[in-house]
C-alpha cells in the first residue's frame, strides 16, 4: 500500500506540473514607416506544445459596445515556427486563424494592421503619432486569455515617448507587461513626441496626463483642479485599487473610453478658453475617471469575463453609464469646482434632454441597454424616434433613485453608499459582477424600504414623478418655452420646506 501511495503521489505531481505549465506569448509593435497609416505586430508564443493554433482577433473594445470587426484591419498574417520555416496558415472565418505549429516549441505570427480612422476605439497612424487600440492589436489564442503577456514598442527614430498603462518591464522604457489579456485589452498605447503635464499624487499614487497636440492653456491650474476632481472620486469611494494611473490624451476629436488604470480622452486644450468650456472638459475626464470604479470594477455580471468574440449584452449600462454621468456631476461638486446653481443646471440639462426625447415612449432603460449594440450608445434618431439614451435618462433615475433612498432613510443613506457597497461587496469580496436583482436590493436595503416604483422608471415607459421624489429635498421641477416652443426644464427650490427637506436638499448640494 506504501509503494502504491507513493506512485500515485508521482503521478499527481506530473499532472499538476504540466497542466500548470503556460503557454507565453510576446508582441513587439514597430512602425516602420508612419506615413503609410499602418503598423507591424509580431507575435511570438513559446512552449506552444499543440498541433496547431486557433489564432482570434476580438470583434469589439470593453467601454465601446459595438461590434468594430478589427480583423478587417489585418493584413499579409504569416506565421514561422522557432528556426524560421514558414508554417500553414488557414483563415477559418473573418476573425479566425489556424495556425499548423506541429508541436513546435516557438511560433511567431507577423502581420500588418491598418490604422487610417482617427477614433478612439480604433488604432491611428500618421506621421506625427501613433495610437494603439489593444483589441485592434493583439491576436489571441483560444482558451489562454489568462496568460501573462509582454509588449515591445520599437520606436521610429524621429519619436521619443510611448505612454501607456501597461506595467514597465523594469529598466525599460518601451517594454510592457500584462498579467493576463483581459488587462493587456485594457491598455491602448500613445507613441509620438507627446507633452506630460505636471503629475500630482493622490495618496502616494502618481497621476500623470499625457497627450498628443494637447494645446496651449493655463497647464498647472488646469491639473490642480483635476487633482480636486481625482481626490474627491477617491473620497467618496474610500480607495485607490490601481498602482499608478495615466490620463491618454489622443488629440482633438470626440470621445473617451475608460481603463482600469488610465483612460483614453480626446483632447484639446486651445478649446479650454471660458469657465464654462473647463467645466465641459472636467466633466467629460471625470466621468471617464470614475468609470474605473463604475464599470472596470462595480460591473454588471455580464460585463466579465469578457467574450471577445460577440456582443456582451446586459440590461446595466444605466448603471454603468447613466449612474457614471450622474456620479461626474456630484464629483465635481465634492471637489468645489462647481456651484451649488451649476450642480442643479447640470442635472435640468439632464432631465431636458430626457423629457425632449420622443424615445421616451418607446423604449426603456435596459432595453436601451440591451439593444446598444444595434442601436448605439444615444438610439437610432434617423426617422421616427422610437429609442433613448441611457446617457441621458440614466442621470435623471439616479438622481430619483437617490432622493428616495435619502428620504426613506431619513437621509441616514444616499446611493453614494449603494456605490460603495457595490463596489466592496461585488467586487473587493466576491470578485465578480452584480446582476439586476443585486442592484435593485442593494437599494432597497440602503433604503429600508421597497424602491419598486423608482425601478419601474428603469424597466418601463412610465413617465417619472418630478414632483414627488424632488419634493423629498425640497425641489421643484419649473416648465419653460422658448419663441421656437421647444421646452426646457429647470430644477427649482420650494419656497416653503419642512427640515427634513431641507437636511436633504443640503446633503445633496454638499453644503
């Protein structure tokens, strides 16, 4: 019995060692000519011990909920094995390669990717820069996307920076680790000769922000005041989970998309000229900074995993979003950068655009949420209008959803503890997502009574009811017509209120 315990043990002990043996896989990125808009990737997987190789590339980019078909952007994919011997290489499908590796220790896969369309979820090329989208990028294996990964970047010889938040390989400036591909997906890359405004620490975390034709603008306050907007975030979520954060400028345009550890913003400080334009572009990076807490972590159960070969749908993204552009508003009022009269504008903004949109009829929050990969982020608007935004009246059922747990709470909790609930519960301690049910509960728990009317608002048609859940902290809803007869809506204080209006209306202004 002795002997054959011992040859057991053996056994197990080969099966571990092998079954704990990974694949490792390496990129080295080089643009060897910029003006031709296109860029060289060169992957090399070692220890490959198989046959052959299902090579993918992902359809879309997490934070940009459309499907981008990036592998139409490949070009001329060849694969060699470890001695230089070419390889067969067949495309199974539009996305999909089969690479027959033979069981050879090492396979390196070169192709070009293609990068003409200035977008923030897509790569760019030209001759003064390089923006790399990761899911534009990499090649995967099936079945090894917990796989470490390192990247190389080969510099041309007239560019000097590459920002990034990929770890440093120590003593490098231009190699990169990922520990496994759901966080090298997250990483784009900016390559160029790029300007770094002066970083700041929040709680020893070095920020830094770094961009392409940032601008000419006053560079020291603007970044004091989005060290205000960062230190405000971090105090009301009660944590910093990254080592170093890095703000990706990628130059004027539209759009940003968020990261766990940086975010991606287009950018442009000559544009930075009024209070009211500084105000825009804090709002805009701060909703892109919070989303590392709102959706890179406090995240719907479907967004994670991540399957990178079809849409990821989920019924959430007004948590995601809606709730995020919510939170940038509140944010900045932490932080002192907007009045309490702006702070309420914001919101007016909000429910404005909300109650103007002939979608409201039609479709649902997390029907939007759902139906986002077919229709976009803001509905189909060409013809009849029969889809809305979860931009736009996600904010306005937080900002309902909020009064009710103030108020049947006796302002004791507001949805900043349902955020910091979510975020420690479903992410620190179960290390996973929320489902709707979860989010719903966690409300009502906060609130200590059932929220079933507020999330009808979310799961139906059913117009909203301003003036009950502003009437808890003393608010009104005010009506007013231009000489075109188009309608605004502006939040408005009640001349007459009880003290727990009051107390509620004050903890939700921060005064």
């Amino acid at each position: 019995m002795r002997a054959l315990s011992i040859s057991f043990l053996l056994i197990l002990t080969l099966i571990q060692l092998s079954a704990g043996a990974q694949s490792k896989f390496s990129y080295t990125i080089s643009i060897p000519d910029p003006s031709s808009e296109s860029y060289q990737v060169e992957m090399t997987i070692s220890d490959v011990n198989s046959e052959s190789l299902v090579l993918k590339m992902p359809k879309w980019m997490p934070g940009y909920y459309q499907i981008m078909d990036y592998a139409k952007d490949v070009r001329d994919l060849t694969a060699k094995n470890g001695n230089g011997e070419s390889l067969t290489v067949s495309q199974l499908n539009d996305n999909t390669w089969e690479v027959a590796s033979g069981s050879v220790e090492q396979v390196k896969v070169s192709y070009t990717v293609e990068a003409k369309r200035a977008f923030v979820a897509v790569s760019k090329v030209d001759e003064e820069h390089a923006y790399i989208a990761p899911c534009n990028t990499y090649l995967y294996v099936d079945g090894m996307l917990n796989n470490p990964a390192e990247v190389n970047v080969i510099l041309p010889s007239q560019w000097k920076d590459v920002a990034t938040g990929l770890h440093p390989v120590k003593g490098t400036s231009s190699k990169f680790k990922a520990e496994n591909f759901d966080f090298l997906y997250d990483c784009p890359i900016l390559i160029g000769n790029l300007e770094e405004l002066p970083a700041f620490e929040v709680h020893g975390i070095e920020h830094r922000f770094i961009g392409y034709k940032v601008g000419e603008f006053d560079k020291v306050g603007f970044m004091a005041k989005l060290q205000k907007s960062v230190e405000a975030a971090v105090e009301l979520m009660g944590d910093i989970p990254y080592k170093h954060y890095t703000f990706l400028a990628i130059g004027p345009g539209m759009g940003g998309i968020e990261h766990l550890n940086s975010t991606t913003i287009s950018f442009d400080g000559n544009n930075l000229r009024s209070h009211e334009a500084e105000n825009r572009i804090l709002s805009f990076i701060t909703h892109e900074y919070f989303h590392h807490y709102n959706v890179k972590r406090i995240r719907p159960v479907e967004l994670g995993p991540f399957d990178y070969d079809r849409e990821n749908r989920t019924t959430q993204l007004w948590v995601s979003e809606g709730l995020t552009v919510y939170y940038e508003y509140v944010v900045l009022k932490e932080a002192g950068l907007l009045t309490s009269d702006e702070f309420m504008q914001a919101y007016s903004n909000e429910i404005t655009a909300a109650e103007n949109d002939p979608g409201k009829e039609y479709q649902s929050l997390t029907e939007s949420s759902f139906r986002t990969w077919d229709e976009g982020p803001f509905g189909i608007t060409a013809g009849e209008d029969h889809s809305i935004s979860y931009y736009v009246k996600g904010p306005v059922a937080g900002l309902l959803l909020d009064f009710a747990i103030r108020h049947n709470s006796n302002n004791k909790q507001s949805l900043d503890d349902v955020m910091r609930y979510l975020y420690n519960h479903f992410y620190k301690e179960l290390g996973r997502g929320f489902t709707d049910a979860e989010v719903q509960q966690a409300c009502e728990v906060a609130a200590g009574a059932k929220l079933d009317e507020v999330f009808e608002y979310i799961t139906t048609t059913r117009p909203l009811d301003y003036k009950k859940y502003l009437g808890y902290a003393g608010l009104k809803l005010a009506e007013h017509k231009n000489e075109k007869g188009n309608t605004s809506y502006k939040l408005e204080r009640l001349d007459d209120v009880s003290e727990e209006q009051q107390t509620i209306l004050q903890s939700w202004l921060r005064e």
